[in-house]
C-alpha cells in the first residue's frame, strides 16, 4: 500500500477538497487528483463522491479513515522519537548578564554544565 496515497486520502477526508488537501501536503491539485486515482485503483474501489463540490467518504472510504489515522498517527510517533537522536548541540554558547549577575549567580547556575578551558 502506498503511504503517499494514505497520506493524501487522509488530507482529502479531512479538508473535503483536493485544493485544500493539495495545499496541507504542498502540492498541486493535478497531484492529488493523479494521487487519489492510484490510491483508489490499488484499493480496487472509489474512496469518495463527490458531492457539490466536496469530496464525501464513501463506505469504503469510511472504513478506511479509522484505520488511515491511526496508521498516521504511528508514522508521527515514530518520526517523533526518531528525529534529532543523532543530533546533538555543539558549540559556543555566550552569555550577556549585568556585572552583579554574570558575577553572583551565574558561576553556581553554570558549574554542572562548564567544562575546562583549554588554553592552547
């Protein structure tokens, strides 16, 4: 199954227009329009009617919205706990505080957080 083809069903379902789900996915609407034809092909069946201008689930296409969600939403839990685990902060960092401040909070906030100074 085609996860482009999900991910644009799922933006029809819920905008109710290939323009609106063509915009949530930042394509165009001849996309979408080519993108559900597949989808609904693979599938073996229409998702949609289309009804005064809107894009209404058929039976098919409601039993497929539950199942599509939750597929969704699994796909961004993972990329939730995936993204960013090799990245880790590097560099300077530099702090401006007024004197009394720089001087008397500052050297006990930082202290866990400092490493030596490596004078070359």
């Amino acid at each position: 199954m085609d996860w482009n083809g999900l991910k644009s069903f799922l933006a029809i379902a819920e905008s109710g227009s290939l323009s609106g789900a063509a915009r949530e996915l930042g394509v165009n609407h001849s996309t979408m329009f080519r993108r559900l034809q597949a989808y609904e092909a693979e599938l073996g069946g229409r998702l949609f009617d289309k009804i005064d201008n809107r894009y209404v689930l058929t039976p098919l296409g409601e039993g497929l919205l539950e199942q599509g969600r939750q597929i969704a939403a699994r796909f961004d839990e993972i990329e939730r706990r995936l993204v960013g685990k090799d990245v880790q902060p590097k560099g300077r960092v530099r702090i401006t505080a007024p004197y009394n401040i720089a001087n008397r909070f500052l050297p006990q906030a930082l202290g866990p957080c400092a490493r030596p100074i490596r004078r070359s």
